[in-house]
C-alpha cells in the first residue's frame, strides 16, 4: 500500500471514531436535558415569580419578612 493511502486510511478512521464519540456524547447530552424538562420544543421558562413583586427581584431578608408578617397580622385583625 501506498503510505497516502494508509494515511487516507487512518483519517477515515479517525473521523468515524470522532463522530461516534460525538454522537454518544450528543445522545447523552439530550438524555440530561429530557431529564431536566429542557427539549429543543419546551425550554425551561424564567422561574415564576409572585404577583407584586417584578422578575429578578431581590427576595427579602429576615428583618424585612418579619416586618412584613406584622403588617400582615395587623391587617388580619383590621388594625391600621
């Protein structure tokens, strides 16, 4: 054999073990993805968020949920 040949040979080779180990690894990435609930149809949205407060709001700390759940106490009992 010529020597181009065997190089043809072995870039042949080469390239359907890459493309194998692409398309296992492609295979694999997809099975993530399904798991996740993210297809090329239904990607995963924006976590929802609550109705008075905008996306990407900061959540509030303890000091302001503490206060936030006295007002709440109050208005349940109808004091101003």
């Amino acid at each position: 054999m010529k020597p181009t040949r065997i190089l043809h040979a072995l870039v042949r080779a080469g390239a359907a073990s890459l493309r194998w180990v692409w398309e296992s690894l492609c295979v694999y990435g997809r099975s993530i993805e399904l798991a996740a609930g993210v297809t090329p149809y239904r990607h995963r949205g924006p976590p929802p968020t609550h109705p008075e407060r905008p996306a990407g709001h900061i959540p509030p700390t303890p000091v302001e949920r503490r206060l936030w759940s006295q007002l709440d106490d109050r208005a349940d009992k109808g004091e101003r």
